[in-house]
C-alpha cells in the first residue's frame, strides 16, 4: 500500500476488513446468479422485473449476515494495547479469512442442498456437522462432482490470495492507529455495521419472512441466503410464544375434538379415555407401518396418475381405503417418521429428533402397544445413526432394530443411502413371521426412492429422458412399488398376514417440480380387509392422525397425540397443519396457507383451482384471521407440551421388560 495512503484514515486494518466485506458481497450476488443457473426451471414463469427484485432486495440480507460476520474482525483490530501482541493480530486476520470461508462452504452445500430438500440450508448446516453429513455429501458428490472440483479450487485460491493479500498490507506487524481512525471505526463504521447486521433501522430486525417480496415463490427462495437463514434458524429452536397457553389449549382441544369428559388428567390435555362400544376389549390386531422415501402423492393412480408407476400400490389401494386428501406433517424423513410414530407434529428449526426433547414421554404407537403386550420391530434400508433415529427408537421401546449395518449380506450392494428396498421388505417379513407367541408392531421405513435414484438394474428402468424429465426418480418410484410388491406377495403366505392392520404412506414428497400443496401432499392407504371398508376418503388428513386412527381400531384404552381419529371424520371436518422449513402450514376445505411463526396474516390460496397467484386472504380476511388463529394455537400447544413434557405420565407408558 502507498505510504500516502496508509498515512491516510484507512489503516491496514480497516482496508483488511473492507476487503474481506467486498469480497464476500460479489461471492454472494455470484452464488445467487449460480443457484438461478443452476435451478432455471424453478422460475419457469417468473417475470424478469421478479428476478431482478430478488437480487437487489438480496443485497439486504447479504449485507446482513456479512455484517454480523465482519464486525467482531474489525472491533478485534482496533483494540488497542493487545494488537501489539503479534499472536493477537494473526488471531484476528485468521478469523476473518475463517468467517469467509465458513460463508463460501455453507452456499457451496446450499447449492446442493436444494436438490434434494427442495429449500434453502438453514438448521441443518448445524444438524449435520457430524458423520451424518456423509451420506449427503456423497450423493451430491456423484451427482454434481464438478461442485468438489471447483470447491477445491477456491480453497486452493483462496490460500493464495490471502498469503499475498495479508505479505501486501504487513498486516502481521504493529503500526500505532491514528485517533481519527479509532473514531471513524467507533462512531461510523461499526454503528452502520450493526444497522447493517439488522436489517435496517425498523423495530424489529430483518427475519427470514422479510424475503417473501414477490407471489413467485421462486423468487422469494432466491432472495435469501443460506447463512442468514442458518443462523437466524438458531433462534428458531426456542421456546415459540405465539398466543397464550390457556388460549391454545382451549381451542388445541375444539379442534382435536377432546371431549373434557374423556380427559384423564387436566395436567396432560391430549390424554384421553376414548369412549367405544360398552364391553369392547383391546383389539390385538399386529399393526404394519409403512413409509414409503419420497412417494409425492400424485404419482400414484388413487390421485389421477397415468403414467402407470405404481401399478402393487394401486392394486392394493382398490382393497383398503385410500386418503386422497392425505399430506405429509413436516418437509423431511425425520418430521415424517416423528409425526407418524407419536402423533405430535415437528417443530420449526432444529428437528425435534435432535433436541432434549426427544426424551419426553410420547404416547407413541410403540409405547401404547409395547403396553398391551406387543412387540415393536423397526426395519431401515439405511443408517441408523442418522437423524438421531436409533436413539429415538430406543427411547419409543422397540425391541427388534435393523438397520443398514444389520442388513449386510442380506445380498444386495451397499448404496450411497443404504440397502435396496426389497432387502428391508425381506428382512421385515422374516422378522414379522418370527414372532408367533405375542402381536407386534412394525414399521418399515424405505430408502430406494431418494437421490441418486439407483435401481437395481435395467428392468426397472420404465422412463427416459424422452419420456419425463424426473426419469430417474420415477423410476426409483417404479422400484420401491415393484418392493412393495414383493412384500405383500410374501407376507400374504405368512400366519399374521389376515390379522394385521396395515398403513402404506411417505415420509415427505420428493419436492422437485411441484406446487406448494404437491409438495405436502403424499399416500395414505389403510388396508385391513374385513376390519376396514374398501374405498376413497377425501377427509383431510396428515401422518400426526396415524396413531390417533389405529389406536381407535384397536381399542386402545388411552390415546395421547395431538391427530383425530379418521374414520370418524366427515370430509368437511378434515384439516392438516404441517411445517414447510421455516414456514407453518394449514390445509381445508379446498384452501391450502402458509404463514411464518408470527401473527401476520397467511397467504391462502386454492389449490383445488391451482391458483397460486391469487391469495385469498387479500379479500377474505375473516377466512384468513381464523386460520392464523387455528395454526398458532395447535402449534403453541405442541411447543408447550414438549417443553413442559406434558403429553403422557410415565404409568402409561411404562412396562416392566420381559425376560
């Protein structure tokens, strides 16, 4: 630098931090053009005015997250007395290369993030430091290898330009710091950091549902940026206060349909005595559950589909009752199976599988039927230790585990995710025959039909690029249908077979290409011949009414979850709040809304027409307001339950193991 120039106001130091700050807002608007690139068919119709509104309103966030991530560089600079301590300027110098990276990594896995989530990285950049990430990487690795190639690039580059950057200002060395330094930092540059960091000078500070600038949600998903979003999702995992907890039971229990008559204890609101015909003992019915990875709801032939990918599905489908109006309660496998198994909806941010909570007492089909008796199976194609499932397993008394590392030599090749699904199915059944003295409870969950979409060979390769362009995934599709097959073929030679309830759903969609209500929208088949009526349901549903529907067939004493039973429903009192990432969702009638946790109005929209252009609550705002109430209730309720550990009393739950 120029001696003029380093007599001058700008030090080495705020040069060093300005650099830096540049830099990462040209890396971030660059990240930007490469996920528009790289997702262009996600903006099919979104007008170039839109696209354009989404970068200019993203240098708000980007500036943002660069200013949260600058400011501590540049405050540590200026101390005075310790940077003459030339171990305490190379701690700085490395921090601040350190936050630029950490920004460039988490846009690198962004980018591959989206293909397979369907939304942007937020708490999961934090989840997943750990082995579970490898499962990730190396499916994003085979598919995209060129992401590692450039990735190893920049690092490689980046070292180098540092070197010479850091050698070019001799920034290692101690130089005193002009006063009127000191008071541009002090009085200017860290004031506009902060307000930067912000968001701006509005009262409250700029929050990921500042993105949602425009009706094209594609537009909205470019606007934000993954490490805002990571580190804002931070928060999310906190204790919600959307409405009062007196406020929430009251209506949770309206809408839950709770009779206070039925309640057995007024500390526990979901813990009920449900009222069956006088003299009904338990039904010791075996109970299968099935989830099926990323079976989106409208590739199967219940729901209209031509293309003729499920043909064992829907075979089955034309014996048990279908739900057409069925949808998944969270956005991924471990919402999915949370939900399913408890009857307790996730929650926003850090999944509950991997919060403190997962240790609450859950009135889960496994603990409810390990209660009466049962003995609970859980088969997996895949890792046990990902997601925190094995822990949870444990924790929900399953008594037979098995899992990808139980399932080698079982025949088949060993995949990025796990075993072939014909290999889980086989190993299900065998289990399942095994237990002849007692009724069990079985789940089965699927791996196959998740990114790379591998099948076992060319016979299950029904589609080509001609043909559609999700060839790969509906072929996967085709696969894990042709699975399923297999099972009942076997499973119908076994002794449990006529005496088992079986539930055939999806752990979430596949999220590519589909509209927001497709993107929830899954299977539900209940098939138990001559215990439930063949047909077609359209009472609206999602998986936290599994355990409430199949502990009501079974006649179970006590029920604790926050689902309603389905075969008591007519269509019109159906209704389905999930979570879509950062966003709550609600579904009826033929509305389909999405709101953040806070108490603006949703955006409703109706998906029966596939208008989601027109948001409903613009001109229906009593519609909209009953909604918002309806959604921050349940969810109020199920946030304070879990963190008061308030849904079933250990006497309910526990059993005394047997020998």
């Amino acid at each position: 630098m120029p001696s003029d120039v380093r007599k001058n106001i700008l030090t080495r130091e705020l040069v060093f931090t300005l650099r830096l700050f540049a830099v990462s807002m040209l890396v971030f608007s660059t990240f930007r053009f490469l996920f528009l690139l790289v997702y262009l068919d996600e903006f099919s119709g979104v007008p170039a005015g839109e696209i354009f509104r989404s970068f200019l309103h993203g240098l708000r966030f980007d500036a943002a997250v660069n200013s949260m991530g600058f400011v501590a560089v540049l405050v540590l600079s200026f101390l005075p007395f310790v940077n003459r301590l030339r171990v305490f300027r190379w701690f700085w110098i490395i921090l601040g290369h350190l936050v630029f990276v950490v920004f460039f990594l988490l846009q690198v896995a962004d980018l591959q993030y989206f293909e397979h989530a369907h939304k942007r990285l937020g708490y999961e950049a934090f989840a997943y430091l750990d082995a579970n990430i490898l499962p990730v990487l190396s499916t994003s690795l085979i598919e995209r290898p060129l992401f590692l190639i450039l990735t190893v690039v920049f690092v490689i580059g980046f070292v180098i330009i540092a070197r010479l950057n850091i050698r070019q200002l001799k920034i290692t060395e101690y130089k005193p710091v002009p006063l009127k330094s000191y008071l541009l930092v002090l009085l200017a540059l860290i004031p506009v950091l902060i307000i930067l960091a912000r968001g701006g000078v509005q009262r409250v500070p700029l929050r990921t549902a500042d993105s949602f600038i425009s009706r094209f949600n594609a537009a909205n998903v470019l606007t934000i940026n993954s490490p805002h979003l990571a580190f804002r999702s931070l928060g999310k995992s906190k204790r919600v206060k959307l409405v009062d907890s007196e406020t929430a039971r009251e209506r949770g229990r309206d809408l839950l349909r709770i009779d206070p008559a039925r309640q057995v204890d007024a500390a526990y609101p979901l813990l009920v005595a449900p009222k069956y015909d006088a003299g009904d003992g338990v039904r010791h019915y075996n109970v299968v559950v099935i989830l099926m990875e990323s079976w989106t709801g409208k590739f199967v032939g219940p729901n209209g589909d031509t293309l003729g990918v499920t043909p064992h599905f829907n075979e089955l489908a034309r014996q048990g009752l279908f739900f057409d109006r069925f949808f998944a309660s969270g956005f991924r496998s471990t919402s999915g199976l949370f939900s399913t198994l408890t009857g307790i909806p996730d929650q926003i941010g850090i999944p509950v599988m991997r919060r403190p909570e997962l240790m609450d007492n859950f009135g889960s089909l496994s603990c409810l039927l390990k209660k009466q008796g049962y003995t609970n199976i859980f088969v997996h194609g895949g890792l046990l230790d990902f997601d925190n499932l094995e822990n949870m397993l444990v924790h929900e008394k399953f008594d037979v585990i098995v899992g990808k590392n139980e399932l080698k030599g079982c025949g088949g090749p060993e995949r990025t995710w796990g075993y072939d699904d014909e290999f889980a199915f086989r190993r299900a059944n065998l289990e399942f025959a095994a237990v002849t003295d007692r009724p069990f409870f079985g789940m089965i969950f699927t791996v196959t039909n998740h990114s790379p979409y591998l099948v076992p060979n060319e016979d299950f390769n029904l589609f080509t690029e001609q043909d559609h362009p999700e060839y790969k995934f509906l072929n996967a599709y085709y696969y894990s249908d042709w699975a399923l097959g297999q099972f009942f073929k076997e499973a119908r030679n076994e002794a449990y077979f006529e005496n088992t309830i079986f539930v055939i759903t999806a752990d979430h969609t596949h999220h590519t290409s589909l509209d927001v209500y497709e993107n929830q929208h899954i299977p539900m088949l209940l098939y138990a011949p001559g215990l439930v009526e063949p047909g077609v349901s359209s009472v609206i549903g999602s998986q936290v009414d599994i355990p409430a529907t199949i502990g009501s067939l079974l006649r179970l004493p006590v029920q604790a979850c926050m689902g309603r039973d389905l075969l008591s429903l007519e269509p019109e009192d159906g209704f389905a709040v999930c979570i879509t990432g950062h966003q709550l969702c609600w579904i009826e009638d033929e509305y389909f809304a999405l709101m953040g946790l806070d108490s603006k109005p949703p955006r409703v929209y109706d998906y029966r027409k596939s208008d989601y252009a027109t948001d409903v609550a613009v001109t229906d705002t009593a519609l909209a307001g009953r909604i918002r109430r309806d959604a921050n209730a349940l969810y109020q309720l199920s946030a304070d339950l879990l963190n008061a550990n308030k849904i079933i009393p250990d006497e309910y739950i526990s059993v005394i193991d047997r020998p």
